[in-house]
C-alpha cells in the first residue's frame, strides 16, 4: 500500500485523488501506487527516469516551454486541476501539446508520462510543482544529469542553487 512504501506523512487527501484520478490508466493497485510516487516523495529524493531525462534535453525549445508554463503556473488561481490546463500556454508557443507535454511530465512527475498531469499539479501543490519546473528549468545547463547521481547530488543542488540566482538576477535585469 501507499503508506508501507511512503510511510506516515503520506496525506490522506492527497491519497485519494491520487487514487480518484489514477484508478482510470492503472492496470493494478501496484502500478498506481508506483505512479503515483511523485506525491509523496521527499523533495530531497525527487529523481528523474534517466530515459525521459534524455528526452526531454532532446526536445526543442524545452527551456521556452519551462518558462512559459511556470510564469501559467504562478498565475493561475489554483481554484481546480482545470485552472492548470497548460494546453492554451503550448498552443501561444505555436507547440503541439503531443510534442512538449512530456516536458512538464518529467518535471513533475519525473517521467515522460503518468497520471493526468493538471490533476498531479494540482495534488502536488504550488510550492512543489514551482520548484521541480525550475530545477529542471536550471539543469538545462552543462550539469544537467548531476542531479541523477546520488554520489555527486550535493554538489549538482548547490550548482542548480547558483544557475538558479543567476537566472533570477537576469530576469530583473531585463524587467528594469
């Protein structure tokens, strides 16, 4: 079950739209708890598929797309999953959604593909979907595959914590 493999933190809300949005595309109990992972997940043990990681540096334009979906998700009101539908945000690109939605899949739900992804946005919360777009924002860098390996992680989180500053630093430089 969900709360032998994520332990006591995991909540209860969570859980169950997890399981209500889920219930649809999973096969078996074991295969929906396995995507829904990403809910429950310590931030700090957040990983990425390594072969969606590499299809997602593959894709064109993928930064542009990070960028724009995260300046959707700040402003949306966060009233319901349907608020988050980031389909009109690809189509102002001039990007097909079949062509870049597995860029925000990955960064949410750290594989290509999973559970509908405006309901995972949703369950995930503002603050942690914000966060694992912009990481992945920043590993579009030369580090990009650093925050894979265990061994090295430390170091990519305070080199992903720099790109990140100076990304920032850029981006009032050219709103003033």
């Amino acid at each position: 079950t969900a709360r032998e493999r994520f332990g006591d933190g995991v909540d209860p809300d969570v859980l169950r739209g997890a399981l209500r949005i889920g219930q649809e595309r999973a096969v078996t109990l074991g295969a929906l708890v396995e995507q829904m992972d990403f809910l429950f997940v310590d931030e700090q043990e957040f990983t990425i598929d390594p072969s969606s990681w590499e299809r997602l540096e593959k894709t064109d334009r993928a930064r542009e797309i990070l960028d724009a979906v995260i300046e959707h998700v700040e402003a949306s009101p966060w009233q319901s999953s349907e608020d988050l539908d980031i389909r009109p945000v690809f189509e102002k690109l001039g990007i097909k959604p079949r062509k870049a939605m597995h860029v925000i899949y990955t960064a949410v739900e750290g594989r290509a593909a999973g559970l509908p992804l405006f309901d995972s946005v949703y369950l995930l919360g503002r603050d942690r979907t914000l966060r694992r777009l912009r990481a992945v924002w920043g590993f579009r860098s030369w580090h990009s595959g650093m925050l894979l390996v265990p061994p090295v992680r430390r170091a990519a989180t305070a080199i992903l914590a720099e790109d990140l500053l100076r990304s920032l630093i850029e981006r009032i430089s050219r709103a003033v």
